[in-house]
C-alpha cells in the first residue's frame, strides 16, 4: 500500500500503529474510568491525539535518526 522499500521503517510505523491503538484504548478506559465531568472533552481529545501523533512519529525518527548516524559514522571511518 506505501510501497515502502526499507524494511526498518515500515516496521516501525507497523510499532507505532500498534503503541498508537493501545494509547487509545488506554485513553478510552482512563476517560470511563473517572467518571462524568472529570476531564473536560477538550482535554480529552488533545491527550489522545498527542499520544496518537507521537507513537506514528516517534518510532520512525528513531530509524531515521540511526539512519543518519550510521551514515555519518561510515564516512567518517572512510576518510
């Protein structure tokens, strides 16, 4: 579907898709779980898409960050 040729990055937004899904059961059960007019629904929704967002772009900065790494250490060595 992405087409993606690099397997590293493609398992990690597979990882973040998964850690995205359990933050938001997570948050659903914490959000019935305190009961009405706990936390406001604003509130709510911001920590949900904050967790969501940063499960998606965490892992894969991640690979990209040792991507680069990796890279700069081989040229490094090169000359």
């Amino acid at each position: 579907m992405l087409q993606m040729k690099d397997e590293r990055t493609e398992s990690a937004l597979c990882i973040g898709v998964i850690v995205a899904l359990l933050w938001g059961i997570g948050m659903m059960v914490r959000g019935f779980s305190l009961g009405p007019l706990a936390i406001s629904w604003e509130e709510w929704f911001l920590q949900l898409m904050g967790g969501v967002a940063s499960a998606l772009i965490l892992p894969w900065l991640l690979v990209r960050g040792s991507d680069w790494v990796s890279h700069r250490l081989e040229t490094a060595r090169q000359r």
